[in-house]
C-alpha cells in the first residue's frame, strides 16, 4: 500500500512549547489518519523530526510499504538528503532514528513541499499547542527582572 504522509512541526517560542501534526492519505487522497502530539518544550527543528517519526510509525502500522513524505522544512529535507551536515546531538539522533524507520519502506522519498500545501498538518501542530497551553508563549524573564 503506499500513502502520502504530510507533517509539520511547531513550537511557540524557540525552544519552547511545541507540537507536531501529521496527515497521512492513500494514494486516491482519501485521509487515512490525522494525528498531533504535544511534545513539551523543544526547538522547531526537534518538532520538525519528531512529526516525521510519528508519520513513519503511523504509516507502518497501517501496513504501508511506499511512503511519500512531504514536508515544509528545508533543514529537515536536507539534513536528511546528506546535503546539510547535521552537527546537533539530539537532531543526529532523531535522524538516526527517522532513516531507520524509512529503511523498513519498499520505497520511501521525503519531498519539500510549499508551506502554503502543508497547511493541514501546520494546524494540528498548532491546534495541540494551544490545546496544552493555551496559546501563550513561553515568557523569559529579562536579566535583573524579579
């Protein structure tokens, strides 16, 4: 079976409280599953990684063996092509982790889709954000302040 599988990661602030939101579809377009997931606080780049591990294990058990995973972050997108170094511990992890769940496809390609065509998994990231903390940004006290 093969699926399109849109996701999108956000935070408020960055890092702070962040959330990742994932579409996955057949390949007639019918949406199979739309899922989010409050992450806690992280960066953008961590909740970019994140939705696309929780896209992959969702496209896994629903029995898919081709995978087309669009998403908007051209960090992500590169990073995971080779073309960007990826010098962050934690996001050489969550690489790690995502290319091992990618090798368990048939066929598995991640694209870089416009921000504008990755609208639906951008608002479930922010939808479970704002579900957790009621939209309001981490606030940081300013040096001195008390």
């Amino acid at each position: 079976m093969k699926v399109v599988v849109h996701v999108d990661g956000a935070c408020s602030g960055n890092p702070g409280p962040a959330g990742a939101g994932v579409v996955i579809a057949d390949s007639r377009g019918k949406v199979l599953r739309r899922l989010k997931s409050f992450l806690g606080d992280a960066t953008n780049n961590v909740a970019e990684y994140c939705a696309l591990i929780i896209g992959l294990r969702e496209a896994k058990r629903l029995g898919a063996t081709k995978v087309v995973c669009w998403t908007d972050s051209e960090l992500l997108e590169k990073q995971l092509s080779g073309e960007f170094k990826i010098k962050n511990a934690r996001l050489q992890q969550l690489s790690l982790e995502a290319m091992d769940l990618a090798r368990g496809f048939t066929n598995f390609s991640l694209r870089k889709i416009d921000r504008e065509d990755n609208k639906e998994a951008d608002k479930l990231a922010r939808k479970i954000i704002k579900e957790k903390v009621g939209g309001k940004k981490k606030s940081r006290k300013k040096a001195g302040a008390k």
